[in-house]
C-alpha cells in the first residue's frame, strides 16, 4: 500500500493538492517506520501552510520519496524470497 502511495504522491503540483499529500504521506509514512520521509513531508505542509516557497521543500521530499520507493521495493523483494523458501523446502 505505502509503495502505491509514494509512487501516485506528488503528481499534481498545484499547492493545495501538494499539501493535500504531504498530509497524507506524512502520516503513512510514519507508521510504517520511514520517520525521515514523515517528517520532510511534516516540514513540507508546515512550509506551504506559512505561505512560504515550498519549491525546495518539495524538491527534498520528492528525492527522498524516490529513495524510500527502492527500499519499499528491496523489502518487497526480500519478502518474496522468505515466503517462497517454505515451498522450496517442500518440493525438495
């Protein structure tokens, strides 16, 4: 689910949907355990709801939801691999 989300997060960039997902992803974000991307999403809403220029918080957000979409991915893949060695030991 959390890798769904980062990949639709952020593709409209008007402002208020910007902070519409900021919001959102800091929340789901957190839960899952990636508190640096909860927290740059945290400071993004935080920005946008100043009034401020949210144009290089929003940079930094997106680069690190790139990066948590590679370790969400690695996971998934790792995941994989444990649940398939139960099956692997059966057919031996």
């Amino acid at each position: 689910i959390l890798l769904a989300q980062l990949e639709n997060r952020f593709a409209q960039l008007d402002v208020q949907t910007v902070r519409e997902d900021a919001h959102a992803l800091a929340g789901s974000s957190g839960m899952m355990g990636f508190l640096d991307l909860s927290k740059v999403c945290r400071d993004l809403e935080a920005v946008i709801d100043d009034g401020g220029d949210h144009k290089a918080a929003l940079d930094l957000t997106l680069g690190l939801v790139s990066r948590t979409i590679g370790v969400a991915r690695r996971w998934e893949a790792e995941l994989a691999v444990v649940e398939d060695a139960p099956r692997r030991q059966m057919m031996h």
